[in-house]
C-alpha cells in the first residue's frame, strides 16, 4: 500500500493538523471508525469542560480502535472533527500534534450546537486503510 500526503503550493498552508490531499495509490483495506466522544469504558465523560482533556481522551479512543483493526493512526487518511467551540481550534490542534506528528491527515472541523450528550464538546469520526495483510 502507497499512501501520499500532498501539499499543493495553491493552497495554502494548514495552520492545525491536516494534510490538504491525500493519495492512496495501491489497494487497502478502509477502516470505518465512528464518532467518539470523550467517553471512558465504564461510559463516563471525561474531561467535563475541559477540550484539551476530551480531545486528548478522543485521541486515545481513535488510537484504540485502529489498533484493535490492525493499525496505527498512521493508518488514518481522514477525520471529521465536530466541536461546541471552534475558537478552541488552537487547543484541540495542540493535542492532535502530538498524535498526529507526521503526515496528518485531511480534515474538516466544524462547530455544532449539540452533541448526544451535553457535556461533550467535540466527537471525531475517522477513516484508516490498512494493507491487506494488516487486517
């Protein structure tokens, strides 16, 4: 599997976590990953008021998931992040930066006025490829 993060100069360049394009050149497996909120396994919110604590609990739930389907974040080409605040843009970047290090990928955020539950403020779906002998 060839994967290619593509950074045209006529866009301009990402100020958070994201690659504007991302190519995947030979066969994979896709790995749908749901929206997930800052849920702990006993189904407790954790971080209550707190974006960079959810999205650091996000993270790790993403990071969960992917491995328990063969991968690693690495293996994710594209997320859609839903938040209460989208001026919390800088914090929840700050967080993703350190899951995300190299070779982010796309990304769309936008802010929603309501969530499941109203303590959450942001959810983030995912999708990965994986090679075929990953999975």
């Amino acid at each position: 599997m060839d994967v290619k993060h593509i950074h045209p100069g006529t866009v301009a360049k990402p100020s958070g976590v994201w690659t504007p394009a991302i190519l995947v050149t030979q066969p994979g497996q896709l790995v749908f990953l749901s929206g997930f909120t800052s849920r702990d396994e006993a189904g407790n919110v954790v971080g209550i008021g707190d974006i960079s604590a959810q999205t650091e609990q996000v993270c790790k739930l993403l990071q969960n998931a992917m491995r328990a389907a063969g991968g690693e974040l690495k293996d994710i080409v594209r997320v859609d992040v839903f938040v209460r605040d989208i001026e919390q843009f800088d914090a929840i970047h700050a967080v993703r930066r350190r899951y995300f290090p190299n070779n982010a990928p796309v990304s769309t955020m936008v802010q929603v006025s309501r969530m499941v539950d109203d303590r959450s403020l942001i959810e983030i779906n995912a999708i990965g490829v994986l090679p075929y002998d990953k999975a």
